[in-house]
C-alpha cells in the first residue's frame, strides 16, 4: 500500500515542471503573433506604390495679336561721305570745327584752297569771251552788209556766202569761250569745300598749308542728326511688320532701338520703319527692313549715341492667326509645349515662339485652340502619352 503510494507520488509533475510549460505556451503564443504581424507589415511593403509624376498645368490664354518683332541690327548715320579735294592746290583755310567729333552746320566752309591760279584762269576766259564776242558782232554786221550788196547785185554771191560763215565761225568761238569760262568759275567753285549736310566730323586728314591732289581724302563726315538701323526680319516676321503698316491710322509704323547686352550706349531711340529692302540676304535668307531715328545723332545724345553700336530693333507686328501666351517654363527647346490630354497624359504640341513679357510667351500654333492645358512642371523624362497627375486634380 505504502510501495504504490509512493510511486505514483514520483511520477507526477512538480510545481516547477507546470511553470516552465506555462512560460513555454504564453511564449510560442508570443511568438506566433509577432510572426503574423511581420508577415502582414511584409505584405503591405510590397504593394506597389503610385509613381504617376504629380505635375502643374496651366491653361493656355489668347493674348492680342498686336506684339513685339525683334531684330538685332547697328545704329549708323543716315549719310555718311568722304570729303575730298575736286582741284589741286594748298590749303589755306581750315574750319575750326574739322576735328573728330566736331560739328558743322549745312553749307558751312569746311576747307579752302588756294584759288589763285584759277582766279587768273577765269579772268583770261573771260576775256577770250570778251574778244569772241565783239567778233561775233563785228561778223554779224559784216553778213547782214554783204547779203544787202548781194541783194542789190552790188556784191558776188560768194562774198555773202563768206560772210555768213564768219560769222557761223564767230558763233561757234563765242559758245566755246562761255564754255571756259563756265569751266574756270566751277574750278575757283572747287576751291571751297563745304558741308553738305549738318555733320558730324569723324576723322580729318589735312592741315593748313598741307598741298592736295583731286580725289585725296580730307575727312569724313556723318550726318549730325538721323541714324538708322538695318535689320534682318524672316518671311513671317516681315508680313507680320507690313500687316500692322497696314493697320496703322498714322501712316507711318513706330519702332524703339533698345540698348542689348553688346551695346556701349543705354539710350532708347524712338523711330520709324522707313521702308524694306528689295534685296535679301543670301547667306540667312532675310529681308532687310530699313529703321529711321531722326534724333539719334543730335547734340543731346553727343557721348552717349554712337554710330557703329549694337542695339535691339522692337518693331510692332499684327498676326493674322491666333496667338497664344503660355508660361516661359512650358515651352521646351523654343519649340513645343506639352499639352495635358482630358486623359491625363502627354501630346507634344509644336509652337513658334514669336514674342516674350515678362514670364510669358507668346506662340503661334495650329495644334492649339484655347482649351487645353500645358504642362508646366519639368520632369527628368518627358515622352508622348506619358501619364501624369495634375496638382488639385489627385484626390
């Protein structure tokens, strides 16, 4: 009795033995749970995430079809000359203005020559004309009384043939002797050189006393008031100028000359289109428009106008097709936009960017018609049909 009590007391569990399988099964269950929620935070980790590029768009508005054309071109003077000696002689006066950057009025005497010798050659044809004329009335006395002998029979035929070819001769000596003396008062004429326009003096080559041959330059003049500027202007450019000369009340077409980063001078100059060129240009395939500034070159701009400075040429053009202003960052390569489709993806659509203000440009396109909306966000890779996500449109 006492021998099986016994046993049976050893083979059942301790104390110790029910806490270890407590710790064990609180454990595995532990262990269990923390093996499913890894198993769960794994399985949302790799749901694939929304790459749709999140992009701003702007939507295109029409802007007027009056704008700005721009030309680059170099303002010089509306006339410029070579002054240089007709005759020979010494230089005896001088203006004292005929130094570089002087200026001197229309019609002044800028130089003067000595003029003795044709003063003396003029006194000696006009006397020669003197004596051809006295001849000539001294023959014509002599026809007129040899055609009355002859009349009368008084006298032969051929005296008053004679006669009238004295006096024929006499004629002829006469016209040649004005001539001369027409011919020496343009020589003594030459002798003084004057300004044929309101000049600028740009560089002289003479000094009193200085001996000049004919066709020996003495300086170079610029006029002292209108400049002008020749631009270059493509096909479209040039009907865009002559659809708004069309268009003008006044007859005559405004432009500005403004300053560029080239430029020596910062003075704006206000002009007009005087006319085109018939001629183009070979190498570039442009017509040449002709700018006029009638005050570029006045006193007031002396040392702040040069000729021979680079300036912008902004000439007001009239499109006849629609024109469109659209964000400067929207425009790629200066030609395309990329226009947001109603199913939010990418179409290329091509542009001529003809004119900029402020941070707007304004195009020309036939792809657009005023309803759609052009991306403005630059992204790393921009290719047709791509999808995107415009900000305000996610939810």
């Amino acid at each position: 009795m006492d021998g099986s009590s016994s046993e049976g007391k050893s083979k059942r569990p301790g104390p110790l033995w029910l806490i270890v399988g407590v710790v064990a099964a609180v454990g595995g269950f532990g262990i269990m749970q923390i093996a499913g929620a890894k198993g769960e935070a794994k399985q949302e980790a790799v749901a694939p995430p929304d790459t749709t590029p999140l992009v701003e768009a702007y939507s295109i508005q029409p802007a007027p079809r009056t704008y700005r054309v721009h030309a680059p071109g170099r303002l010089q003077p509306r006339d410029e000359l070579q002054l240089v000696g007709e005759v020979a002689g010494k230089v005896v006066s001088i203006n004292e203005n005929l130094t570089p950057g002087g200026r001197i009025d229309q019609g002044a005497i800028v130089v003067r020559i000595d003029d003795g010798d044709y003063a003396a050659d003029l006194q000696r044809a006009r006397a020669q004309l003197a004596t051809a004329q006295a001849r000539l009335s001294q023959a014509s006395s002599e026809r007129d009384r040899q055609n009355r002998l002859s009349e009368i029979g008084a006298a032969p035929e051929k005296a008053a043939e004679a006669a009238v070819a004295t006096f024929e001769d006499a004629q002829a000596a006469v016209k040649q002797a004005e001539a001369q003396v027409r011919i020496a008062e343009r020589a003594v004429g030459k002798t003084v050189i004057r300004a044929p326009f309101d000049a600028i003096v740009t560089s002289e080559n003479l000094a009193l006393g200085t001996y000049v041959a004919p066709g020996q330059s003495l300086a170079t003049l610029i006029s002292a008031d209108v400049g002008e500027v020749q631009a270059g202007l493509p096909a479209d450019e040039i009907a865009a100028v002559r659809a708004a000369m069309a268009n003008s009340d006044e007859g005559k077409l405004s432009v500005t000359a403004e300053p560029n980063t080239s430029s020596l001078s910062r003075v704006t100059l206000n002009g007009y289109v005087d006319d085109f060129s018939p001629l183009i240009d070979a190498a570039s395939r442009t017509a040449t428009l002709i700018a006029v500034f009638p005050d570029a070159f006045s006193e007031a701009n002396e040392g702040v106008v040069f000729a021979g400075d680079y300036v912008d040429v902004l000439i007001e053009g009239y499109s006849e097709n629609p024109v469109w202003s659209v964000p400067e960052g929207s425009v790629r390569q200066d030609s395309f936009v990329w226009v947001i489709t109603d199913r939010q993806d990418l179409h290329k659509a091509h542009v001529d960017v003809i004119d900029q203000s402020g941070d707007m440009i304004l195009v020309h396109s036939d792809e657009l018609d005023g309803s759609q909306r052009v991306m403005t966000t630059v992204l790393s890779e921009e290719v047709e049909g791509m999808r995107v996500s415009v900000e305000g449109d996610r939810s």
